[in-house]
C-alpha cells in the first residue's frame, strides 16, 4: 500500500478549514454529499430508460439490451475505477494549494482515460466471450453486435467525463458534474425514443436496441464537450493552469501514480459489480419468479446505496484534501464522523424500507407471486444496507490515504468468496441441510450479506490501523 506524499510545514489548508465537532464536520460533508446522490440517481436513470424504451419495442431487443449492457457495464466499471484515481491524488494537491499540479492530473489522467479507451473499444468490438456466456441465438447476438458497436462511441467521452467528474470532486465542485449528468439524462431521453422507434417524417430509422446505444453515445460526446467547455470558460479553474498549451504531454511517473492507484480501486470495484451480476445469473437458473423479485430487491437497494455513496465521495474528497494540508488529525476525525454519519442514516433507512416493504414492493409489481418472491429478499435490508454502508465509506477514506490494494483482496475475498460462492453452496443445497427458508434467492441474499458484514469489519479494521497517529520519534 502507498503512502501519502509528504506535505511542507508552510502549507496553507484548503477552503472549507477544520471541523470542531461531529455536527461541525456533517455540515461540511453533506454540501458535499447531496449533489452525488442527485446526479448518480440520474445516471442510473440512463439504464432504466433503455430498458422500459427496449422491452417496449420487443422482447428480442431487451434480451440484446441485458447482455449488451451486461458487457458493456463490466468494461466501463471497472476502467472508471481506474481513472477515477484522479480523484484523490488531485485531492492531496489541491488540499496541500499545489494548484497546477493538481491541474497537470487532469492532463494526465485524461491520457489514461485514451489509453482505456482503446483497449475497452477493441474488446466492445469482439463480444463472443458475454456471447458464449449468454447463450444467444443468432438473432439475439446479431442485435448484440449493433448495440455494443454503437457503445464504442459511448466509452471515451464516458472515460472523460468521468476524469472530469473525479476531478471536480477532488476540488469540491460536485454540483457541476450533477447539473451535466441532469443534462445528460434530458438529452437521453427524447434521443432514445426518436432512435429506438425511430420518427419516419423525420427520415430518423426505427433502430431498437441499437438506437439506444446511438443515443447514449451521442448523449455522452454532448455531456464531455460540455464539461471542458465549462472548465474553459468558468473561473474557478484558471488557478490549475489548464489551458494555454494543450494537452499537456503525459509523464510517465504520473500515468504510473494513477495507475498504481486505479488498478486495484478498478478491480475491487469489477469484484463487487459481478459479485452482484453473477448473482443474478445463478438465481435466473432457479426460475422466473426468483429472478423477478431479486431484480426487485436489487433495485431497491441500489437506489438505496446512492445515500452512502454520495456521503463517500465527500468523505473522501475532505480527507483527502486535509491530508493535502498537511492537517492529519482533521483527516482522521472526518474520515471516523463519515463512517458515524453513514451508519446512522444506514440503520434509520434501512429500517424504514423494512417496515414499508410490502407497499414499498407493490409500486413495483401487482403481480402477488413476484412480490411473493421479493418480499424475503428485503427482510435482510437493514443489516445488508448498513453494511454497505459502512464498506463503502471505509474504502473511500482508505482510497483517500491511498490505499487500494488490500481492500481489492478484501472484496475478493467477502465478496466472491463469502458472497457468492457462499450463496451458491446455500441457495443450491450444494453439501444438503440447508433450512428451506436459506436456499434458492435468499440463501444468496443471506450469503451476500454476510459478506458484506465482514467485508466491512475488515476495512474498519484496516481504517483503524491506517487512522491510527504514530507517535513521535524520541
């Protein structure tokens, strides 16, 4: 694991200065907190309007859709986690006032983002390996191929916003990237529809699956020129010397500090992406309903986890930055308050969602044997909720101390191991005793969830040995 870069005596702090107190530093995370939940709601709402637009069209469509995005999502996600090491790193330089640095990041970590491009490109190109996995028919794959070829346009400026994204949130301006991903979701919306179903009079083709890809690229290139337009024309950004000459050339020890970084924040954010993916697929083999009321479950929680993810990009952008500072002690009370924070409003969500679970479940279905199917599923909400919760914060502060690689094997472990081979051995009966009530869906969810729970006393632990102050030298 590396270590933060030593920062001189005579460091200014960053804006925002210390805390005082639990409630001094919730007012400083939340500010910082809302404006993620809001436009990462709009960015899950890009997969929900392909998929209401898709199944609308056919049912061939929305089967290319699943196997499409199912590709596409794993090669975005876990090259986003790479280039969102920007993030912290600019964080250090901007907390430590090492503005042009923190400028030169950027520069850097959108070479990095060019580079991934090429690489997720090529392989969106050639899908026979989620092919193969799928088992699609060759109308299916066909409609697959089309999607996907569509989405090689969507992945750069994907890439790129998201640098732009990780940056503002070093530099504590996460409303800027919520109004673009609000603007983003505006443009998606009407461009699927006119793709998907196509607007004869307009001389615009009825696409299907494939329209809903054009319209993501074209909804992306829009949302990235938009963001560097405003880096350009917005003030705020003169002090990291951005512009003037270009693109600044890449520097190998650079591209090598964000990927020493990004490399494992990128694969322990793939390990918790299919550790969730591949779930599902297992549960589909057990039949229709369970599948259809863990897709339910699932989506509830994963509205519910956008709470704990914005309280993380704060709480680590705020770490980060203090460390910058050279104010150590701050960094350690705000990385502890998130954690506080988080667990609290975990545990009074995630109960609420539990009492109201059947109605909760009925603004999803009318059919009673799918809510049937999910109800189960949500008695497991609040301890899988409020662990979530607290694995996440921990592996933020840690990814803000710069520490990525032991909570990758951490994941590996819990949430593969634990999670889902766990829910596999009980869902199935795979060794025989399992309670009827722990296996199909629920023994997975069962499984998952003590996962969950140990990966998130593995990472407070790791937080705790990492927090702790060293003492002076004698």
């Amino acid at each position: 694991m590396s270590k933060p870069a030593p920062v001189p005596a005579t460091v200014s702090p960053p804006p925002g200065g210390r805390g005082q107190g639990f409630l001094a530093d919730v007012r400083r995370i939340m500010p910082l907190a809302w404006p993620v939940v809001i436009g990462q709601i709009a960015v899950l709402a890009f997969n929900t309007i392909d998929t209401v637009l898709v199944g609308r069209h056919s049912p061939q469509d929305l089967a290319a859709f699943a196997v499409g995005a199912a590709a596409y999502v794993t090669i975005f996600v876990g090259f986003m986690g790479i280039v969102l090491a920007v993030s912290p790193i600019a964080g250090q330089l901007f907390g430590a006032r090492r503005l042009e640095a923190a400028g030169d990041e950027l520069h850097q970590a959108v070479w990095l983002a060019l580079g991934l491009s090429v690489i997720g490109c090529t392989l969106l190109l050639f899908p026979q390996p989620f092919l193969w996995v799928a088992k699609a028919s060759p109308d299916i794959a066909e409609r697959v191929r089309g999607y996907l070829l569509a989405l090689t346009f969507a992945l750069p400026p994907a890439l790129m916003f998201t640098v732009f994204r990780g940056f503002n949130t070093a530099v504590s301006r996460p409303k800027a990237v919520m109004a673009l991903q609000i603007g983003g979701l505006a443009a998606k919306l009407p461009l699927s529809i006119m793709l998907v179903f196509g607007v004869p009079a307009l001389g615009i083709p009825e696409l299907g699956v494939t329209g809903a890809g054009v319209a993501t690229a074209i909804a992306m290139w829009a949302q990235v020129l938009l963001a560097f337009a405003l880096m350009r024309r917005d003030s705020f950004y003169d002090q990291f010397k951005l512009w003037g000459r270009g693109l600044h050339a890449p520097h190998r020890e650079a591209l090598w500090g964000l990927l020493k970084l990004g490399v494992p924040m990128g694969l322990a954010i793939l390990v918790e992406v299919t550790g969730f993916s591949v779930m599902a697929l297992l549960i589909s083999r057990i039949g229709t309903l369970p599948v259809a009321g863990h897709q339910i479950a699932v989506n509830i929680v994963s509205m519910m986890f956008m709470l704990p993810l914005g309280l993380a990009n704060a709480t680590s952008t705020l770490v980060a930055q203090r460390i910058g500072a050279g104010d150590l002690t701050d960094a350690r009370r705000l990385g502890w308050h998130g954690m506080w924070l988080g667990g609290m409003i975990a545990t009074a969500l995630g109960s609420l969602i539990y009492l109201l679970r059947e109605p909760v479940i009925s603004l999803y279905t009318t059919n009673a044997a799918v809510a049937a199917a999910a109800l189960p599923l949500l008695a497991w909400v609040v301890i899988f909720h409020l662990a979530d919760a607290l694995q996440t914060i921990a592996a933020f502060v840690l990814r803000a101390w710069r520490i990525a690689t032991l909570p990758m094997f951490i994941y590996a472990g819990t949430l593969w191991g634990i999670g889902l081979f766990g829910g596999y051995a009980l869902g199935f009966n795979l060794w025989g005793g399992t309670p009827d009530m722990l296996q199909g869906a629920p023994g997975f969810w069962a499984a998952s969830t003590c996962g969950l729970v140990v990966a998130g006393v593995a990472l407070t632990v790791l937080m705790q040995l990492t927090l702790r102050p060293t003492k002076p030298a004698a």
